[in-house]
C-alpha cells in the first residue's frame, strides 16, 4: 500500500486543522533548527576503537570543535 498524493492532502489538511495555518510555519522551522543541531552534534563522533580503548569500553570519541574552548 504506497501513498497516492490525495493521501498527502489529507494529511495537510488534518495537520493544519490540529495546529492552525499560522503554527505549520513555526514547527517546521523548529523541526529543521532541530535536526541542524543533530547533525551538528554528530560531528567529531567516530565509532572506531583506537588503541587506547580497552575491551569493555565504549569507543566513542568526541572530538571538540576548534573554536570551543574547553570548559573548567
């Protein structure tokens, strides 16, 4: 069962009676600055071991971005 389009303007509709015509703009907004900082967030994550990981441990390494400074 795939989606035919009269499907998507059902769910347009239904959406902008739930949040109103003046909300869709805002959520949208909101939902791509989410994912932004999502994908910004991943950045430096690697899931390779190094050397230094013992067995057991998790190899997540988080690489701080070069204009943050390290916070004490």
């Amino acid at each position: 069962m795939e989606f035919a389009p009269w499907h998507w303007i059902v769910v347009g509709l239904v959406a902008v009676l739930l949040f109103g015509a003046r909300k869709l703009p805002d959520l949208g907004k909101g939902l791509g600055e989410g994912l932004k900082g999502f994908k910004e967030g991943l950045k430096g994550v690697t899931d390779e071991p190094t050397s230094a990981t013992k067995p057991g441990e998790t190899a997540h390494i988080v690489t701080p971005k070069v204009d943050e400074a390290p916070k004490v």
